[in-house]
C-alpha cells in the first residue's frame, strides 16, 4: 500500500484525507440514526399515558425534550397545551425544522467530499500529465519520470473515484433515511395532537 501511495505523489494526501472524513462521517451517521434513538418504540404511548394521568408539567416536557427528536416534537406540542389545534401544530412544524437540521449534521460535508473527490483525482492526473511532459528532453525521455507521471495520472484517478462513489452512495441512504424517520415523526406528533385535542381515542 505505502508503495503505491508514493507511485501516486502527492496529490493523493488531499484524496486520503478526503476518505479519512468522509469514513468518520459514515459511521458516526450509522450510529447516530438508529431509529431507536430517534424514534423509541413505545413513546407515544407512554407521552399520552403520562399525559393523562398528570397532564402536562414542566418536568415532563424537560424529559421529553432531553429523551429523543421524537420527544422534541411532542415537548414542543405540548408546550402550547390549551392553545388551539393550528398552534400546537405550528409549534410542532417549528421545532420539526430544528430537528431536521439536526439530522442532516455532517452530510452536506459528504455530499461535498463525493463532488470533490473526482476533482482531487483529476487533479492529480493534470499533475501526472504535467510530469510525463517535463520527462521529455531533447536528449531522449527519462524513463522513470515518464512512468511516475503515468503512475501519479492513474492512481489518483482511480483513488478518486474509490472516495467519490461509497461517498455518493451513503449520501443518498442518510437522505432518504432521514426523510423516512422525519414522516414517522411526523406521523406519531400528529396522532398526540389529535388526541390531545380529542379528534382521536386511543394510543
């Protein structure tokens, strides 16, 4: 490995440090998007259980906000306790925004290092380029820097496009996975505002 990373030269630091990042922000997404942590089974249940038996209390609304996204949302109905339909809603919608921007955390740096990275590896092959032409002189061409060159233009290129498309590829599954835990949450903070409001019984 260390022998092909010095065939490639320098340019392939920058597509190195592009796939330590973009690695970084994939497992730390993985972990941090678990639907259990996002959306706990059970919460709304138990939100509504609690909220009839005690209504709505301050230190209730502070669990609910510290649990999870999902008890962000309902902390921020419930909040307006009293108020009308549109209000709570509006409340939620509001704070559903906050909870969005927080699930997008790291991926617009990802969608950026899947853009970036074929340009780094192009880069690297101008450089590569720009070598095989300094290896031509009027004595003859250096073989060895003819090859370094050929080695610097194809390495990165190939690098680069190893980084850009898992890169791309686990953009698109965080977004779409995202957008899927965001209409659940949706879902289940429309359900507690019905009930709340007694448009609808149950759990």
């Amino acid at each position: 490995m260390w022998s092909i990373i010095e065939a490639a030269g320098w340019p392939i630091w920058t597509i190195i440090l592009a796939s330590v990042v973009a690695s970084t922000i994939v497992l730390e997404r993985f972990y941090s998007l678990r639907a259990a942590l996002i959306i706990p089974p059970n919460l709304l249940s138990q939100t509504l259980q609690e909220y009839r038996r005690a209504a709505v209390s301050q230190s209730m609304l502070a669990e609910l906000r510290d649990h999870s996204p999902l008890g962000r949302l309902f902390a921020a109905g419930l909040r307006q306790f009293g108020s009308s339909r549109e209000v709570m809603k509006e409340a939620i919608e509001d704070e559903g925004r906050v909870v969005a921007h927080l699930l997008e955390r790291y991926l617009t740096m990802l969608g950026t290092i899947a853009a970036m990275a074929p340009l780094l590896g192009l880069l690297g092959t101008v450089i590569g380029m720009i070598e095989i032409f300094g290896s031509q002189a009027p004595g003859g061409t250096d073989p060895r820097a003819l090859a370094h060159g050929i080695s610097v233009a194809l390495y990165n290129t190939a690098f680069g496009l190893i980084v850009a498309i898992p890169s791309m590829f686990f953009y698109r599954h965080f977004r779409a996975k995202i957008d899927g835990l965001l209409v659940e949450m949706e879902a289940q903070a429309v359900h507690l505002l019905e009930a709340v409001h007694g448009e609808r019984r149950g759990d």
